[in-house]
C-alpha cells in the first residue's frame, strides 16, 4: 500500500472567494483525488479534484488555514470493477 500526504498552507483567504493549490498527489505521474481532506479550523469549504484543493473561507474564520491530504493507494484499487 502507498500512502500519499501533503499539507497546504492558505494565507490571506477572503470571505466567499474561492483560493486554489496544487495538491501535487499522483501515483506514476497520474494525479489522483485525495480522500482525506482536514482543515486546521472550521469555516471553510474544502473540495479537491484530481490536481487542485479549492479553499473558500466563509464568515467568522480565520484568513489563514492549513489543509491536510491524504490518499491510500492499493493495487486493488488499481484493478477494474467486475461487470455486473
């Protein structure tokens, strides 16, 4: 099993606009989706796609917030679905 981690740091958010980074997780250079996604803090909406964590800072939170990522890669995971 492969276990992928990063941490990305968001500093000066703005209330209601969306701040993007790269999460830079990718097995054999195919970038994949983290499937944890934690923030330091609440008052955030956290989304990722297979490059990108999106951080929009809603109000009340703090302007700067750290996301964690993580992603659990087995060849199982590699393997095609049954059909059905």
């Amino acid at each position: 099993m492969t276990i992928l981690k990063n941490i990305l740091s968001f500093t000066g958010l703005v209330v209601g606009a969306p701040s993007v980074q790269a999460h830079l997780l990718n097995i054999n250079s195919i970038a994949k989706v983290p499937r944890v996604l934690l923030a330091t803090g609440g008052g955030y909406t956290v989304t990722a796609d297979a490059t990108n964590v999106t951080v929009t800072r809603l109000l009340g939170a703090s302007a700067a917030v750290d996301i964690y990522c993580e992603l659990w890669h087995s060849i199982e995971d590699a393997e095609p679905q049954p059909s059905g």
